[in-house]
C-alpha cells in the first residue's frame, strides 16, 4: 500500500491522488478517473520516448511476461511506485527478475521512466492504469513471484481503516496472482497498520508467515531505505515488514 517517492502512496501524506489505486481495491470501483498533477518538460520527454519499450498499455487481454521481457525470469509486481526511485534500485540489484510497477499518478510514471532511462534499467516495465482492472484483466493467474506494497496510507483514524488497502478482500483478490511459493511483502511506519496487515495476513488462507518470530520480518537487504523511512526513523518511529509465502 512505494526510492519511493510515493506522493502519496508511502505513508499517504503527500499526495491522494496516489492513493487512489489503493481504494479501487476496497471499493470495487471499476472506472477511474486521473487527476494529474504537473508534468515536467523532462518526465513528458520521458513517457514520449520510453514508453513504446517500457510501458504497458492497459488492455482487457492477460500479459505474457515471456514475451513482454523477452525471457522467463520471475516477476516482481508493485502498486503504487510513487517517483520510482526505490523499484528503480531493486531493478538494478536484481537483473535476474523482472518488475511490472503499477502507478496512476502520471509525473510519477514519467519521473520512473527518465531515471530508469538514465540508468540503463532494462528489466523493468510501467503502467499508468488503476490496478484493479489490471489485475483483473491482465495479470495471469501463479504468474507473480513476489507482490511488493511499501508504505501505503495508513488511514490512521478509525473511522477511515476502512479505507485501508489490506483487508481480506485484498489478499484474496492478489493470492490466485502468485505462483506456488510466491510472496507477498508488505512494510509499513504505524504500527497500528502494521498490526492489522499481520492480522489479515494471518487470517488468509494458503499463506504462511516467513518470519522466524512469526511476526515481523528485519527489512530485506532488496527493499532500499526510503526517503520516508529515514524520516520515520528521525521522528522516533519504527518500520514493520512482513513476508508472507504462498503454500497452496
């Protein structure tokens, strides 16, 4: 529920436009509608000229990553990239996997494109869609090995939790998505989210907590510090990852 810029997505408090992917999954809403913020001449330069070679157009048709990578190596998803910094770094770091990102937020999407350009990162492909629909329409069932959401909205009133991205429905809708053994890989800054992420998953079925305390997971040495982990860090505030695998 995202180095990870996310305007928005991390932690929420930047930019909701971001976290409107996140609520389409709670709320089954179907049609989006994108309420851009300012593109930058370099980021239009960007999706202008990386996108026919790294950008996925949404379609009502399942992908074939063998074809759209041009190899069979494991897929790694992430909803809600945010500037693209963080899933940039893990597609350097790991040349050995793919990264499909998921982003709705267009100078988002233009910012991951020029990094990733000038960094050469050829393992990584973007889209510019709501990911409900894309996982509905396109993602393929056991194709995944990993599913990533870092720092999502906590939605920390009461009232809102609602809101929140994590909820059974979500984790059912994402399991059929994973291969035998995939993982799911969440991080979260409010322990009272990261507790409920650990319920829900724990709740789930066909999953398992990878975890040796059966709890919480250290931070693994793939997921970059962020931005906005560094400034919980300042601010006195833990970081929770879990991991949890796909049994069955």
């Amino acid at each position: 529920m995202t180095e990870h810029d996310q305007s928005a997505t991390d932690n929420g408090t930047e930019d909701n436009n971001i976290e409107n992917t996140k609520e389409k999954y709670i709320r089954k809403i179907r049609s989006f509608v994108k309420r851009e913020g300012r593109m930058t001449k370099r980021q239009q330069t960007a999706i202008d000229d990386l996108w026919p070679t790294m950008g996925v157009d949404y379609q009502e048709q399942q992908i074939d990553f063998t074809e759209l990578f041009g190899n069979a190596n494991p897929v790694v998803l992430e909803i809600g990239f945010g500037m693209g910094k963080s899933l940039i770094e893990m597609a350097k770091n790991a040349p050995e996997k793919n990264f499909l990102g998921i982003e709705v937020h267009g100078p988002g999407v233009g910012a991951c494109l020029a990094d990733a350009g000038e960094a050469g990162v050829t393992n990584l492909r973007v889209m510019n869609h709501d990911a409900v629909e894309v996982l509905e329409f396109m993602i393929p069932d056991q194709s995944l090995s990993t599913f990533q959401l870092y720092f999502p909205d906590p939605w920390h009133k009461a009232r809102h939790h609602k809101r929140r991205i994590v909820q059974p429905a979500f984790i059912e809708n994402m399991r059929p998505k994973l291969a035998i053994g995939g993982v799911i890989h969440m991080a979260t800054d409010w322990e009272n989210y990261a507790e409920h992420m650990l319920e829900v998953l724990q709740a789930a079925s066909d999953f398992k907590n990878i975890s040796t305390e059966g709890d919480y997971a250290p931070r693994p040495d793939w997921r970059p510090l962020t931005k906005f982990e560094s400034r919980g860090h300042r601010l006195g505030h833990g970081v929770w990852d879990l991991l949890f695998e796909r049994i069955s």
